[in-house]
C-alpha cells in the first residue's frame, strides 16, 4: 500500500500547526478569523479555545470569496459561487442554540440571498446604510448588489469599452472610504477577453476609482487593496510583499515580504492577518510562474505592522489549499456560522426585541 497515501487519508480535515503565539494573540486582541476558501468550498472560523490552543469551525458555502462585515447592524455577508448571502448575528440565540448552550458568544443566521448568478464575485463589502458593493470580475466593473437585478454597475474602469462577461483585465480588488469604493485592483488595463494573462507579473494596476485615474502599475498581481489608519496598503501575491502604496506618486513601500502567494487581508489593533495560498499544480497561469515554487503553503500570517515583524503563523495540512479572503471578527472570541445547506437555521427564530429556538414537533 502506497504509504503517502494512508498518511494522507488519516490527517483529520482542516489540520494545520501553527506558533504558539497565535492563540494568545487572539485572546489578547478578543477576536477570531473568518477565512473564505473557494478550493475548499468553505468559510472557517478561528478562535483560541484557551492560551495554548485553537479551534476551527468550518462550514459549506459553495466556492467561498469575499467576506463583507457591517458592525453597525452585526451583518456579514458571503460571497459564493452564484449568490451573496447575508447574515445577521444574534447573540441570545447563540447562548441558547439547543446543539451547544452557551458555547458560543455570536451565531451568525442567514437573513437574505441575493441570486447574483456566477459573475465570479471577489471582494464584498458594505456601504453606507447597509448596501452591498462587489468586485463583479467577470464583467470587469464594480457592482452594487440588491434585489432588482443580478446587478447593478456602479463603477467601470474608463478602459474598459463594453460590459461584457470576458474578465478583461481582471479587476479583483477594492479599498472602501466613508462608504464607498475608493480604489481597485487589476491585473492590467486591457480591454479584450484575459489580456491579463500576457504578462501577469508585471502588468498590475491600481486605479483611483473616484477620479478614473491610474495611480500605480507595473504590480506583480496586486490584490486586496485596503485603507488602514487613512494609508492604502495591498498585497503583490506574485513577490509575497505588503506594500504601502503612495497615492500621489504610485511608489510603494515594502511593509515585509513573505515567501508564497498572498490573498486576503484584515487589520486589527495594530495587527495584519494575511492569506497564504499554495499555487494550483494544474494552472496554466500560475503553475509555470517563477515563484511557484515558493507558493507551497496554505494558512495565515500575523504581522505587527508598527514594527513591521512577522509574529505569528497558521500553516495548513490537510484540506485548505488556496484562501480567498480574511476578515477579523472583534470583540467575538467563539462565534458559530449556520448556512442555508441545512436545516439548523430555519429554527432560530429572530424578531425585533426577542428570539426563539422553536421545538421539533414528533413526526
């Protein structure tokens, strides 16, 4: 019998090593990490079950990209493969959710689908008063989602000459300010089907999706651009840096570099927590790249941006290959997710002021 084979049928599901400091630094901070992984079909989320130790809980969501988070109202939203789904957390339900009372101190319930078709959804975030804008890479343009249409575009890069579902320059990324999309990532600025693919290393823009300007280009495949304290950073996942971008020039500051392909960024108190994604051994695009070697992990890096030091890591072994997108969850140390594939839900019954756990009648 084939040995590699037998170690890898008993590796339990999403197992992965990680520092020691990574359960102290999540009860240190009073948070926990939501990851999206579209390989995996999955959303997991990661607490410290004490000092020493964590714990994981993933749940199914059919190819799993951007994460969007509205604290005003305790609403996440997922992005999948031809639907976002929005979720509201109730915390009452959580302390008496009848599987395990008062072991979670949030549960997150589906509220709303918005039937978007595979328009191959990236970054998700909420606005203002709770609408829904979206990276629509496939259509090369950003989108507000409601429950008129699949969507609605909201912003095209002036490039692009056609709504159409080509991925022209595969648009991937944007960074909110005061509630509304402010920049956005692309591999390049071509306008005919994946001319991005030419030469993916070296082509990557960022835009000023307020002015229509082109700020920085020449990105080894810029992602996850994000504001954090009033600065733009973003990842270049084709040299592993986080960068600081300068806005008024296009030059960038490496913040650090780390060896593999990074997706997926969130900041809390001081900290980055950032995705690692191993490269698909089968793609055409990425297989063949000069860094494919170095993209053979999966999992999460903590990084003090102040001192700009890597303090913590997350490394899969089994069953998480590629993440999309990281989102930090404050102030909740175990929340719990429920999705629309099962029943659980439909029993959680949330209304203004009051909840309820509704019993299962005897068949």
């Amino acid at each position: 019998m084939n040995n590699n084979k037998t170690i890898a049928k008993a590796l339990a599901p999403f197992l992965c090593k990680y520092t020691p400091q990574i359960p102290q630094l999540l009860q240190q901070l009073n948070c926990s990490i939501a990851v999206s992984t579209y390989q995996a079909g999955k959303v997991v989320f990661i607490s410290a079950k004490d000092e020493n130790s964590i714990i994981q809980l993933p749940r199914n969501f059919e190819k799993a990209m951007g994460i969007a988070e509205d604290t005003t109202t305790d609403k996440i939203a997922i992005a999948c493969k031809e639907e976002v789904i929005v979720f509201r957390n109730s915390k009452d339900l959580a302390n008496h959710y009848p599987k395990a009372p008062n072991k979670y101190d949030a549960l997150y319930l589906p509220r709303n689908t918005f039937h978007t078709g595979a328009i191959d959804i990236h970054d998700l975030n909420f606005g203002n008063n709770g609408e829904l804008y979206a990276v629509n890479t496939l259509f090369s343009t950003i989108v507000k989602i409601d429950d008129n249409y699949n969507f609605t575009t909201y912003w095209t890069p002036p490039f692009i000459d056609k709504i159409a579902s080509e991925d022209r320059c595969h648009l991937n990324g944007m960074a909110m300010e005061n509630g509304k999309p402010k920049y956005a990532t692309a591999f390049n600025n071509g306008n005919s089907p994946q001319s991005w693919r030419e030469k993916v290393t070296e082509s990557g823009i960022v835009m000023d999706v307020e002015n229509n300007k082109i700020i920085a280009k020449g990105l080894a495949m810029p992602h996850t651009p994000r504001i954090f304290n009033g600065e733009l950073y973003l990842l270049l996942s084709a040299t592993g840096e986080v960068v600081k971008v300068n806005t008024e020039d296009g030059t960038y500051e490496v913040i650090v570099k780390i060896d593999g392909f990074v997706r997926g960024m969130s900041f809390h108190k001081e900290y980055l927590f950032i995705g690692l994604s191993k490269l698909r051994e089968g793609s055409s695009t990425f297989s063949k790249l000069p860094f494919a070697k170095k993209a053979n992990e999966a999992g999460i890096v903590v990084v003090h941006l102040p001192t700009k030091s890597i303090v913590g890591k997350i490394t899969y072994i089994s069953s998480l290959d590629e993440i999309y997108d990281i989102h930090v969850l404050a102030d909740k140390t175990r929340p719990n997710i429920l999705n629309t594939l099962t029943d659980d839900h439909k029993n959680g019954i949330m209304i203004p002021n009051t909840t309820f756990w509704r019993k299962e009648k005897n068949e």
